[in-house]
C-alpha cells in the first residue's frame, strides 16, 4: 500500500505550507512510507486529486485545497482528519495501516478487541501478556492524568493571571501581525 500526500509545491499560503509540512513531518517521524504527489507542477496529479475527493468531502467552492492524503486510490482524508487522527492516536487507522506491534495505538486496538470479546485472560491463557500490557497502558494513563491534574490545580495569583493574559494578548497580536505582512505581501506579487 502507498499512502500518498498530494502538496502543492509553490503555495503563496503560509498556512497551506504550514498544514503540509505537519503531515510530512509526523509521517516520516513514524517512518510511514509515503509518496508526495506535487500538484503544482504536475496537472495529471491535480485532476486526479480533485476527481477522487469524495463530493462529501469538498469544500463549497467545490476545488479541494492540499494537503490530501491518500491511501492507493482510497481516500483517507484533508489536513482537518489528519489532525484530529492524530490527536486521538489513531493515524495508522486513519491512513488504513496496521499499527506496529508495541505502538500505543496497537494497544488501543487489542484493548478495545478484550472489551469488545469480553476475553478475559484467566479464559484464555494466551492473552496474559496482552492483558498485562493493556493493563500497564491503562496504569501510566491514569498517572499522565493524575500528574496533568496536579499541575492544573495550582493556586495562580490574580498578579500572574494578569501577566499571562498580557503576554498571550501580545502573541496574538504578533500572529496578526505577521498574517496580515504575508496576505500584504501575496497581494503585492499577485499584481
């Protein structure tokens, strides 16, 4: 199976190339296999993504923007499913690859196919190991939680509420700042 991720080389959209470059990277930092199939050079690739995008799944305008993701000639999803795919540790299911052996995502799996059978490890001597791995996930979960947890609960100064609402004001003026520079700047080589 080739997973295929159709990009558009020379996007003047900073937030196209940005959506780009995360699928690439969390793709090759899994070591998943993938060919990226330039649709800004390349008009057979542009048509044929745009014919097999499901109509569901098109935008209203009807032109699907990249990054889409593409399993053979089965579609898998936009940047959107992708992301939350991989929120949920779900990419290798979203892609429609079998998970490695010891990924989390592996053992989300065997652990909903126990829940799912209702095996239990003294009815099938077999899945004791299983049973125990699934067991260890759930134990460090609940660790992750508890810990996440601990860090919330801290007592914030009104003092520190104050600075933390000033500097997250200022990043976002930042960011607007520098999207309105790169919108500026799209329009000024557009004409």
């Amino acid at each position: 199976m080739v997973i295929k991720v159709f990009l558009a080389s020379s996007s003047g959209s900073t937030a196209i190339k940005k959506k780009q470059q995360d699928v690439v990277g969390f793709l090759e930092a899994l070591k998943v296999e993938y060919s990226q199939m330039d649709i800004a050079c390349n008009e057979e690739n542009r048509m044929w993504m745009r014919e097999n995008v499901p109509e569901e799944k098109k935008p209203s305008n009807g032109i699907p923007l990249p990054p889409q993701i593409f399993n053979e000639a089965g579609y898998c999803g936009d940047y959107e499913t992708f992301f939350d795919a991989k929120e949920d540790n779900q990419v290798y299911a979203f892609l429609g690859l079998p998970p490695p052996p010891g990924s989390k995502e592996a053992l989300q799996a065997e652990k909903a196919l126990i829940v799912e059978n209702g095996n239990d490890a003294e009815e099938h001597p077999d899945d004791d190991t299983l049973k125990a791995r699934v067991e260890e996930e759930e134990a460090e979960e609940e660790a992750e939680d508890e810990e996440a947890k601990g860090e919330d609960d801290q007592p914030v100064s009104e003092e520190e509420e104050d600075v933390v609402s000033e500097e997250e004001e200022e990043l976002l003026q930042l960011e607007e700042e520098e999207d309105e520079a790169a919108e500026a700047e799209e329009e000024g080589e557009e004409e």
